[in-house]
C-alpha cells in the first residue's frame, strides 16, 4: 500500500544583523520573519510567533539555521532554534489534535 | 356504535337498482369496513332466510347484530306507503314463515299488505314497525300510522323513518319517535355513507334491548347508567352547607338551569372535591382578555434546554475569554546572557542533566487521555450491558456472555495502555522538571544564567490556540438553529383554517436587529449583540497581534458579565399564527383557542363553566361538542354548566343536574335524556320532562332537538 505520509518542510534561517543589532530571519515564503535577539523586544517576538503559529496551519516545517559560526548570536540563535523547533512540533500536534491544520 | 335499521341486500323490484345487489360475503366486509354494528336487512317484499343465515354465519364471530327485516308495500285509505317490519334475530324462522305466507304467489313489483294483515301476521312476533313518514316517500298516512300505534300490542315500538338526521331530530321535537336508515342504494357508496348514520349513546346488546329502550324502560336505562363508571360526589356548593350528592359518571354530565341557581357553585365544589382527593383539577372559564397571560407570549415563564437541540450551553468556553489572558514568551537575553557567562564550576559541569533538552510533554499527555477516554468508554459501555433489559432480552445468554467477554478484554487492554501511556506521560514531566529545577539550581549556586529551557513558543501558542477552540465554540454552538416550535390549537372553523401557537428561538448572531424578538433571558439586545461580534473578532483575530485587544474590548462590554453562556444570547417571539401567518386572534377566537386548549390538555377531570361564551353556535357544534363526546368516550368525567342547548342536548349527557329557583327557593333535579325526566332530589314525586325543561331553559335548545335529539339516535 501507497503511504501517503506528508515529508516535513524545511524553512531556511539565518543570523542577521543591521546597525549592531541581531536578529534570528525566517523565510516563510510570502514574508519574513524576524525574531530580534540583541534587544529584549516581547512585542516583536509575540509577533514573529503568531506569524509561525499561523505558517503551522499550512502543514508541519522545521527550521534549519544556516551559517552558523561561532559568535554568541550565532549560539543563541542555534539553541533557540533547536528549542523552536522542539516546540513547534508539539504545537503542530496539538493543532492536528483540534482540527486546526488546513487540508 | 352506529345503527342502520334500513338496508337492500338484493333487487327485488324491478325499479331497484342493481347496485342494491350484494354477496352476503361482500355484505359482511363492507359492514366491518365502518362503525355500524346493528344492522336490519329490509329488501323490498322479500326475506331471504337462506342469505340472512349466510350473512349471520359471515358475522357470527364479530360484535355486530344483524336483524331480520322487509320492507313491505303497504295499501290503506287509498294510499300506498313503506312500512319496514324488523323482528329479533331469535325469532328468524317464525318471521321468514310469515313472509313466505303473506307474499306467496305475489311478485314484489305488485304485492300489498293493508295495516289489518300486517298486524294479524306480525305484530304476535314483537316487531319493530318503522314506516316511512313525510318527506320520506312512499311514506304512509298519518292515519295508517295511529291505527298501528293503537292496534299494536308494542305501540313503543312503532317509529317513524324520516330523510335525515334533522328530520330526525324535527320529529322526535314534537313527540315522534323517529330514526332514520340509509336506505341504501348503491354499496359501493355504503363506506362514505356510513358516517352519517345515527350512533348509539347508549349500548345497545340486542333487539329486544332496543325495544326497551324505546319504551324508555327505567330499569333497562338505570342498568345500562350502572354499567357505565360513575361515583358519588357528596358536596357542599352552597353558603347554606346544604350538601348536594350527584353521581358522577366517566361521561358527560351537564349542569343547567337560568342563571344565578349556582351552577358555578357546584362546578367549583367539584372541582374542590377532586382536587382533595389528589386529582388536579380546576374549573375552566372563558376569559377572552387573558389570552396573554394564558399563553405566556411575553415569555415570562418561557425557557428552552439546549441539550435537546445538540447545542453545548459552552459556560466554560465563554469564562475561559473573560479571563483569558497573554502568555509572556522566553525573554532571548537570558540565552545571550547564558552564552556570554560559561560556567566555571566543576561541580556543576558533573550535573549533565542540566544540559539535556526538554521532551515533548503534550503529545504524551493527548495519548495518554485518548487511552483515558477508551478505557472509561468501554468500562461505562459494559455497565450498561450488564444492567440493560432490552439487552437481556434481545440477547441470547451465550451472545450476551461473547460480547462481554470480548469488551472485557477490550477493556483490560485498553486499561494496560492507558498505564503505559500515563507512565510515559510522567516520566516526561518528570524529566522536564528535574531539567529545569536543576538549571535552575545550577544557576543559582553558580550565579550564572541558566540555559533557558523554553522560548516560550509552546506555551504562548497553545494559549492562542485555545482561544480560538474557544470561541470557535461559542460561534459555532450560537449558529445552530433551533426549530420552530408549534402547539396546534385547533380550527377556528372551516372558512379560516387552523390555529397555532409559534414560539420561535434564534441566537443573536450580532446582526439581528428585529424587533419583534426579545431577549429570553432579559439580557440588553446591545450586550448580546456586542459579545457575539467580538467573539467572532477573536476568532477571526486569534494568531494576530491585537488578539488581546478584542478580548479586552470583549471584558470591557457593558453587563457582559450577565453573559455566563450561550443560552444568554437567546432570542424568541411567540405568536399566533393562521395558517402559517401571524395572525390576532378577537375577542370570540382567543375564547375558542382556550377553550381547544383546555380540552385539548390530557386530563381525567373536565369541568367547563359556560364554554359557550362568546362562540358561535357553529363552532360549538363543529368543533367543541364531538371534543367534548371524545374525552367522553375515552371515559372521561366531564362536567358542563351551559345554557347552550348545543351542548346540553346534542351531547346526550349521561346526567343531567337541572337547578331552579322560584319564590319557594331553589330546587336540585337529577335526570338524563334517556328517561327523559328530571327527579327533585328532595321530592322524587316532582319529575319534569328532561326534553320539555331543556327546550325551555336553554339557548338553542328547540333548534337543538330539532336536529338531533335522538335517546337512541345521534349523529
């Protein structure tokens, strides 16, 4: 029998910085998303998640980081995307638990 | 219990119609097919003993009687009418032999009998003579009739045939004993044509029962009064405490009398009897102006369980948005704060698990619950098994023992795994919080940041994701539409159609703006339709930014807190409605909707003070008497005061309480339509005539017997 199991998507990330300032960049596709790790910025960060939380409903992805060095953003940005990624996992399950996810 | 004294089983003239022909097979169906159970068979000059023995043998096993009979051509004073001469089923053989002696040698077209012969031939066998009379034709002279009235031995037992149910009823208004036959012309047509035929009130068992009645023989009437159930009702209706003691009969039983002789007296001291003897009973009186009331249309008492419509009351889910609020997320400079400052303590560095990564704890939980959910599931399922008795029934003990079985190992597996999936479940959490307690320690004892063990995502998201079930509850559960409820109140007569009762029940969906629709629970229609609109802006807005600023527009409603469930944002209206149309009804129609009302509630006790008020007579004969005769024939006790001749007379009331005053004071007379006599029940020697007392007293009351006062006679 055919499986029919979806392959996980993998989004590219990278760090960037402008004026001394680093953030974590996601590409989606349709549009960015920027979760800045050199400020304490909530606001921007809640919105980078509701941004994920909304690229989740299209289907399960992970995130890849990209040239990763060995700066401190560069580490902050590999752990805080491993972690991400760990939990966007159990978000997408608990969204396919509720019938969340488009078809 | 319907009767037909005159019926054609063969053409016998040669001006009958062949239609008039039918099988003795065919006969007994077409009988059975309708309510007729006495039936005569009178053709034309001819007894066929042969074909009546078939027909009695063809209904031998079934409660119909079948009762010999001819219809003979009668010659007197130069006139010539119909007679028909209907003997008992018992003396069959005597009849036929007379018959054959009469007619012998005549052809039916030219045979005549004069009253001399008839009487010298018949009247030894106790016949019934029904002659055709008037409008009836042939019919027979009014002179030829006294002469079998004063020659018979039987002069009770001579009736008079007329066209119809209100020649009838004419007739017997000016002391003729009447009835009426169908005559029947075509068999075809018998079914239809039955339901016009005369019912009989009273059980009638045989022939020479019937003859009884006619004679208006007290004994046979009071036997056949005591077969029905009754009680005695001992009251005390009056200021004097004068007591009163009717029989009440699982019938109808109707007080009269002009007014002011305290006929609501006695309807209330029954009413107060059989309320203390347990029976919830009240006394029904029109009151066109409390229609409102009556109905509850403004929905004072007017509630609705949703759980009936599959609609979820979501008390918790609308809670859950007025105190929602936001989950803060992993501030990222606690993990740049981590890397800036490595740890330099070699005791820390020995505790690994403070670097191992968090697992998955919610898809375990959801495992763990789906298993949760099986287990109990099937436990309940077998429970109900167990203790089910149509189950019992429907199952063979083997069956019922397999599937047991089966469901119990179900059960015992399902039960493993939930163990399973629970330990797993903990060992996570465990885990997870052994990691972040001892980050956390690590941390403190060293003074250095501890690596963050969530951005925060997780739990921030599921919270939005919660918000969205939510409300997408809410929404959905307010969307259902709940059916019209319809209470049928009954006809308001054949040119306006049918009444009903509507109660419609809408949730606000934030755009209604009728007027016409109030709010069930008393809510402001402004609140309602605020909290409605923003629950739908925070569904629609839940993986947006300004979420929380509708859930805080959402808090910020005025008496939102009125809100606690969907069943608050409950709408209705309740009318009135002709035939699918909104509809007023006036003063006499609002008397008839309470009136169908009462008699349309199931109950074993009706007692109805002047029904007739504000109806028109029509409507009284249409509709409210055969509801009346129903309850009474499903053996309910009706009491009716009336001044309404349509309902005292035409419903053949098993009793009648006639009261009356004069300068001696009031009197109490007790009587019925079958002995045709009311008895003073302080004086049994001071009798009225029921029909004569009932003519004069009531409205309507000649029209009355003028078109179905029959004892034994009724349609």
């Amino acid at each position: 029998m055919e499986s029919e199991v979806r392959s996980m998507e993998t989004i590219k990330a990278t760090v960037e910085s402008l004026d001394e300032k680093y953030f974590i960049q996601i590409e989606t596709g349709e549009e960015q998303i920027k979760i800045p790790m050199s400020e304490d910025k909530p606001n921007e960060v809640k919105s980078a998640f509701n941004k994920l939380i909304a690229r989740i409903k299209d289907g399960e992805f992970q995130i890849e980081l990209e040239e990763i060095s060995d700066d401190l953003f560069s580490q902050v940005a590999s752990e805080y995307v491993t972690q991400l990624n760990r939990e966007i996992q159990e978000v997408y399950g608990e969204m396919e638990h509720y019938d969340l996810i488009k078809d | 219990m319907k009767i037909d004294i005159h019926t054609h089983t063969k053409k016998c003239k040669s001006g009958d119609a062949h239609t008039r022909e039918i099988s003795p097979e065919d006969f007994c169906e077409t009988i059975l097919s309708t309510e007729v159970r006495i039936i005569a068979i009178t053709n034309h000059n001819v007894f066929d003993l042969n074909q009546f023995k078939e027909i009695e043998a063809g209904l031998g096993q079934e409660d119909v009687q079948v009762w010999p009979g001819i219809e003979l051509d009668v010659q007197e004073d130069a006139s010539r009418g119909h007679l028909l001469v209907i003997v008992s089923p018992s003396r069959v053989q005597e009849f036929s032999d007379v018959v054959e002696e009469l007619t012998n040698g005549h052809h039916p077209d030219n045979f005549t009998a004069t009253i001399d012969q008839i009487l010298l031939k018949f009247d030894s066998i106790t016949p019934l003579y029904v002659a055709h009379y008037m409008q009836k034709k042939p019919n027979i002279s009014d002179n030829a009739i006294e002469k079998l009235v004063a020659e018979s031995q039987n002069p009770s037992c001579v009736i008079k045939e007329v066209s119809n149910s209100i020649s009838a009823g004419i007739y017997i208004s000016h002391g003729h004993a009447s009835i009426y036959g169908s005559d029947i012309q075509d068999w075809a047509k018998y079914e239809e044509l039955s339901h016009d035929l005369p019912d009989l009130r009273l059980p009638v068992d045989s022939f020479e029962h019937f003859c009884l009645l006619l004679e208006k023989d007290q004994i046979t009437i009071n036997t056949l009064l005591d077969r029905k159930t009754s009680e005695e009702l001992i009251l005390l209706p009056f200021d004097d405490n004068s007591s009163l003691e009717i029989k009440g009969f699982n019938d109808i039983n109707v007080v009269f009398g002009s007014k002011g002789t305290g006929k609501s007296c006695i309807l209330k001291s029954i009413a107060k009897h059989y309320s203390e003897n347990g029976i919830d009973t009240k006394v029904y009186e029109s009151a066109s102006d409390k229609l409102d009331d009556i109905f509850d249309t403004k929905g004072r008492d007017l509630n609705i369980d949703l759980k009936d419509y599959g609609i979820d009351y979501c008390t918790n889910n609308v809670n859950f948005l007025r105190t929602v609020g936001e989950v803060d997320v992993t501030s990222l400079s606690k993990y740049a704060a981590f890397f800036k400052v490595k740890s330099k303590n070699r005791n820390a560095k020995k505790i690994l698990l403070r670097d191992i990564d968090p697992e998955d704890e919610s898809g375990r939980k959801r495992e763990f619950l789906d298993f949760n959910d099986a287990t109990k599931t099937t436990a309940e399922f077998l429970k109900f098994l167990a203790g089910d008795q149509s189950v019992q029934e429907e199952l063979e003990e083997e069956e019922l023992a397999e599937v047991t079985r089966i469901l119990s190992e179900l059960f015992a597996r399902l039960s493993r795994r939930e163990s399973t999936k629970f330990s797993e479940w903990k060992e996570v959490y465990l885990l997870n919080s052994a990691i972040k307690i001892f980050r956390s320690e690590v941390a403190r004892k060293t003074g250095t940041q501890a690596k963050p063990t969530t951005t925060g995502f997780r739990d921030y998201a599921m919270n939005r994701i919660e918000i969205e079930v939510n409300a997408n509850k809410i929404i959905q559960n307010a969307e259902t539409e709940i059916p019209m409820q319809c209470e049928p109140l009954g006809s308001l007569g054949s040119d306006k159609g049918d009444l009903e009762f509507r109660t419609e029940f809408q949730f606000q969906n934030g755009a209604i703006t009728d007027g016409t629709l109030a709010s069930l629970k008393g809510i402001k229609k402004g609140t309602q339709k605020n909290f409605v609109n923003r629950v739908r802006k925070i569904l629609t807005h839940a993986y947006s930014d300004d979420l929380f600023q509708h859930i805080a527009e959402l808090k910020a409603i005025e008496d939102v807190e009125d809100i606690d469930t969907v069943y608050e944002l409950l709408l209705f209206r309740r009318y009135f409605a002709l035939d699918g149309h909104q509809y007023s009804p006036s003063s006499g129609e609002a008397s008839m909707v309470m009136l169908q009302k009462e008699l349309g509630t199931d109950k074993d006790v009706y007692i109805l003070d002047e029904p007739e008020r504000s109806l028109g007579n029509e409507y009284i004969n249409d509709v409210i008497v055969p509801l009346i005769k129903e309850h009474a024939l499903a053996g309910k006790k009706v009491f009716i005061s009336t001044h309404d001749g349509n309902i005292a007379v035409r419903t053949l009331p098993y009793s009648s309480i006639y009261r009356c005053h004069d300068s001696s004071g009031y009197r109490t007379y007790i009587g019925n339509p079958f002995s045709n006599n009311l008895i003073n029940l302080e004086d049994d020697k001071d009798q009225l005539d029921w029909k004569m007392i009932s003519m004069r007293t009531l409205e309507g009351g000649a029209e009355a017997f003028g078109e179905r006062g029959k004892i034994y006679g009724d349609n």
